[in-house]
C-alpha cells in the first residue's frame, strides 16, 4: 500500500497516520521527522533545515526531495509507505511523480484530512512532543499517563518551536499559499479521499477506512 496523508498543521494526519502504518504494516515516512532527526545527529542538513523550519518556511525543494529519494532506497519501503508532510507544493508532487515512475510504483491513495484555521491553531497550540522519541500528546485531547511524561520512554515532553502561535500563523500561510495547490494537482492525476478533520479521532478513523474500503 502507498499512500500520501495530506492536511493542515494539526489536522490530526499525524494521529491517523500512526493508524494507517499499524494497520497496513509499512513505514511511516515524515519529511518533518527526518528533518528533525537530521539535526538532532547534527548533520550540515539537519542544521540547514532547522533554520527554515523554526521561521515556519518550508524547506529548499533539492533538499527534500533528495532526502525522500534517499528514504525509498531503504528495503522497508519495498512494503509500501505511508508519506505524511510531503509532498508540500507542486514542484515536489512532479519530482515524487518522477521518482516513482522511475521506481515503477504507484500510488493507491492520497487521503486529504481538512480542518478550519481557529481549530488548527487550537490543536497545535495543545500540542506536545517526546524529546527523546517523538512521540505526540495533546494538553486537552490526548493526555500522557504522567503530566508532561512521555508513555513510551519516559521522555520529558515538550512544545515544539514552530508550534508557538506566531510560527502556526506562517506555516498555516505556507500551507494555504503552497501546499493547497497539490491537492488540486492530485484531483487531476487521480483520486483523493477528502476527511473531515473536525471529528473525534474515533469517527475520522472510521471515515479513512471505509474510504480505503477497509470493512472496519
Ligand atoms: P511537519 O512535522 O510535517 O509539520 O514539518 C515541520 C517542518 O519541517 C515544516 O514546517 C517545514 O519547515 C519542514 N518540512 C517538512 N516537510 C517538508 C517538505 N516536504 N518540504 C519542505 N519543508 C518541509
Ligand atoms: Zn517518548
């Protein structure tokens, strides 16, 4: 299975993402994990992207796409792959199209998750991420057992730079002004599940299965 998980900042596609990978058992490819583990090893790329990343902007598109390219030589990605956060505007969509073209694989969907701005900023403003492995809370919808605990691995939770209000604002801008156009760009080349964002996690799960037709 190859899917491409597609929303806003905060649509919750990070949450259904973790379904998806469970479910089909394939990886779950984040450009914006990559990046941040990129630095976290203190790599010159990791480095470099940081200093978009914390302005909210995007990262340079060689940069990226060259990244994704280097992912998909990894044997998991022979399973399937579920990529989340990319492609993020058009001329990644034409380098993804390329590449796997080249590859001689396709894809089966592209699930776009949609959610209003106010709920957006809401959700990213609540949010709080493992400093040790990733993983993603929420103050209000998705407590750890132990405030500001991760349940995993015991790491301390923490807000992300670019989830400060000001940050969301920029990269909600980047989205509408970048990222928007590539759903219009796969409405073309093929089809896409459009998810309602606003709903309970258990009810938009339930909606990308029976989208996928998944009996679940
Ligand atoms: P995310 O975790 O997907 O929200 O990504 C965090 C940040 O990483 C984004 O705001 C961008 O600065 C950068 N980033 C992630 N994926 C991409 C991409 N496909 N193209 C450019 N920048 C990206
Ligand atoms: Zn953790």
């Amino acid at each position: 299975m190859r899917i491409i998980i597609m929303g806003p900042p905060g649509s919750g596609k990070g949450t259904e993402a973790a379904l998806l990978i469970k479910h089909y058992n394939i990886p779950h490819i984040s450009t914006g994990n990559i990046f941040r583990e990129l630095y976290k090893d203190r790599t010159t790329v990791g480095k470099i992207a940081k200093e978009y990343i914390d302005r909210g902007e995007l990262v340079p598109d060689d940069i990226t796409n060259e990244i994704v390219r280097h992912r998909l030589t990894h044997a998991d990605a022979k399973k399937g792959f579920l990529f989340d956060g990319y492609p993020r505007n058009i001329e990644q969509a034409k380098a993804f199209d390329a590449l796997l073209v080249k590859l001689g694989w396709k894809l089966d969907a592209v699930i776009n998750i949609k959610a209003p701005d106010e709920l957006i900023v809401d959700r990213i403003s609540g949010r709080r991420v493992c400093e040790s492995c990733g993983a993603v809370y929420h103050i209000h919808n998705k407590k750890p057992l132990i405030e500001g605990i991760c349940d995993l691995d015991g790491g301390t939770l923490i807000q992300r730079v670019d989830d400060m209000e000001e940050t969301v604002q920029r990269r909600l801008r980047v989205y509408n002004e970048s990222t928007a156009p590539v759903i219009g760009y796969y409405e073309k080349t093929g089809s896409i599940i459009h998810i309602d964002g606003t709903k309970s996690i258990a009810e938009t799960d339930s909606a990308i299965m029976k989208a996928l037709g998944e009996t679940n």
